[in-house]
C-alpha cells in the first residue's frame, strides 16, 4: 500500500494547519488565479507569511499546464532551498505543486526532462496538497500529468515520492466551485473509481478504496452541484475523490481516460468535460467483460433495485451513467465541442498511443473499437 499520507479534513481544519509550517524557513505556495482570491485561501497565505521567513508565491498555474510551463516557472524561481510546497488548487496545481517538489530538492541531481524521459526521484521535500475542486485526486495519486505540445498529447510522470505528506479536505473551499465544475470534476472522480474497480490491474486494495469511494459519490455528487452550501456533501466528494486517487496509486484507469487524452492534449476540452463524454460509450464497451464489478457498483446506488440479476444490473448501470450526465447538464456529444469527424484519424491513433492506460481494458480493444466509439459521439 502506498499511502503514507496524513489526512486533515472537516470544516474549519484550515485553522489547525499552524502546526506544519513550525520551523520551516522557505516555503513555495502553488496556486491559480482563481484561487488566490478566495477569502480563506487569503487567510491561509496570510497565515503561511507571518509564520515562514521567507515565502514564494506561485499564483499563475494554468489550467492543463504543458511541461513548457513547469519549465519556465522553475527558471524564475529560487526553489532550491524551499523546505516546504503548499499547493492549493485543483489538479493541475496540484498536480504542478507534487513536481517542484521532487525538483526543488537541494542536491537532488533531477530534472524536469528526466522525469520525463523515465527517470525516478530519490526524494522530495515536505508537502501539503490542499484541492478546491473534488474530481481529480490529485493529492492522493503518485502521478503528475503535463501537456506535451509538439506531440498534441499529454503525459504522465509517476512514482510514490510524489505523495504529500499532508492533505488538507477542506469543504468550504469547494463550494465557490460553479456547477459545471462541480459536475466535470465529479464526473472525474467516478471515472477514476469505476475505471480503477474494472481494470485488468484490479486488486483488492484498489477495489477497496473504489467501492468506498463510489458509495460516497453516488450518495453526495448531485447534491454538492444543486447546493453549494452542503458542507456534508461536499466534505463526501473530497473524499470520493481522494479515494479515486487511492484507487489510482493501487490500480489505474483504462479507456474513459485513454480516449480523453487527445482531447485535452491537443483541443484543451477540459479533463472532467472529456471524461463525461466517453463515460458512457466506454462502458457500454466493457460492460460484458466486468458483469460481476458493475454489478457491485450497482449495488451501491442509492435506489439499486437488489433483486435484478447481475447482467441486468451491469446494464442498468451504464444506464444510470447515462441518465446522470444528461442531469449534470454535460455534453455528450463532440460536434458541442465544436469537433468535426475530420479528427477522427487523428483521435482514434493518438488514444491508441497511450499504452499505459490501454493496456488496463479489461477485454481486448482494436483500432476498430476506437474508432466506433468516438463515431458514437457525433
């Protein structure tokens, strides 16, 4: 199990933060611009400034940071004897926040490029990952994903040295969220848990956190979009999400997320908004190859009617997929995208292209499969 994270949640918990930043002398503060207007992120800058000598704030992490991003920050920037990263924000600054620290390690003899071309960190420096939107479990995956340009695609930088050392789940943070992103990243996270639970790298581990985490979701992620100020529900998506991205530490995603990346990497269509899109379609596919697991998951719902045979509620499921995007009010289609079929060459080669993810189908997949389901989709 790779967890060794310490886990601060609840409303008000920002309050009890003091204790980690106790004798650190530089820290790096991660966020967005977005973010840093939030009146208790402000608080917690404030809170960070009068307690650290000296602090570095970051406030510009664009959405889908590209590896030319991480570079350029790394270049104005002293972060060689930062002791500390704070990183407050969704996944891209979290995600963002998890690399600089592993490069902002004194001695550390790493680069940005030999992460990306394989290469494992040893170490990093100490850090707390704080997420304001509930979807994509950055702070409890070991992965760090950067868009790469030149190839129109994006890629994944992994190992277990990423994790923090602590996760703030604050629910307050998350209710100035808008409903469609709210919805996308909530949608994320059921990908990361249905994915996980289904993959052909499945263990009782990955599966453990996914079931806790789908009971969470399918109870709280429509309550947390229709009311802001449901500190429970929302509280409950932190967790669903950070149990998405324990599945994710202890199994992977397979081809929800395969096909959304060329979406993201080369049309920017944000992550959660692509996942929604595919969820569907993709399970359909694998349906008769995880009866048994979509059966489980069905169980869950809030109104599983329990006497259904397992085939029936595999495929009652994927109906209820269906069903909860369309009340999400998220796109299923490419063409509201503003995506023509003339991309389909491209999208069905570049999906095919991210083996890591491929290789977790649970059944064979071909080009011609590929190429169906995003057929499917205009």
């Amino acid at each position: 199990m790779h967890i060794n994270t310490a886990i601060l949640s609840g409303q008000g918990i920002l309050k009890d933060i003091h204790f980690l930043l106790k004798e650190r002398k530089h820290t790096l503060f991660i966020t967005d611009k977005n973010i840093i207007n939030l009146p208790l992120v402000s608080e917690l800058i404030k809170k960070v400034q009068d307690t650290v000598p000296v602090v570095t704030l970051v406030d510009d992490i664009p959405p889908e940071p590209s590896h030319h991003d991480v570079t350029n920050l790394l270049n104005r920037m002293k972060v060689s004897d930062a002791d500390l990263v704070v990183g407050v924000g969704g996944g891209s600054v979290l995600d963002v926040a998890k690399l600089i620290s592993v490069l902002c390690v004194k001695d550390a003899n790493i680069t940005l490029t030999k992460l990306l071309e394989g290469e494992k960190p040893t170490k990093r420096c100490t850090t707390i990952l704080i997420p304001t939107t509930a979807g994509t479990g950055s702070e409890a995956t070991p992965n760090a994903i950067l868009a790469i340009p030149e190839k129109d695609t994006k890629q994944g930088i992994i190992s277990p040295v990423m994790l923090p050392d602590y996760v703030c789940l604050v629910p307050e943070l998350t209710t100035s969220m808008p409903n469609h992103i709210a919805a996308s990243t909530g949608v994320d996270a059921l990908c990361h848990l249905i994915e996980c639970f289904t993959a052909s790298i499945s263990n009782p581990v990955g599966d453990n956190y996914a079931l806790i985490g789908m009971q969470k979701l399918f109870n709280s992620l429509e309550k947390s979009v229709t009311d802001k100020n449901d500190i429970e529900a929302k509280l409950n998506m932190l967790w669903a999400s950070y149990y998405g991205g324990a599945a994710i530490a202890h199994a992977g995603t397979h081809l929800v997320h395969a096909m959304s990346y060329p979406l993201g990497g080369k049309y920017h269509i944000a992550h959660g908004v692509a996942n929604a899109i595919l969820l569907v379609p993709c399970m359909e596919f694998v349906r008769d190859a995880v009866v048994d697991k979509f059966a489980q998951a069905y169980d869950l719902l809030p109104d599983a009617e329990l006497t259904l045979t397992a085939e029936e509620k595999s495929h009652a499921l994927v109906n209820y997929f269906r069903e909860l995007v369309k009340r999400l009010a998220l796109p299923t289609k490419l063409h509201q995208l503003n995506i023509s079929p003339d991309n389909l060459p491209y999208l069905v080669d570049a999906a095919l292209d991210v083996k890591r993810l491929m290789n977790n189908v649970p059944k064979k997949v071909t080009k011609e499969d590929v190429l169906s389901i995003y057929q499917s989709l205009f």
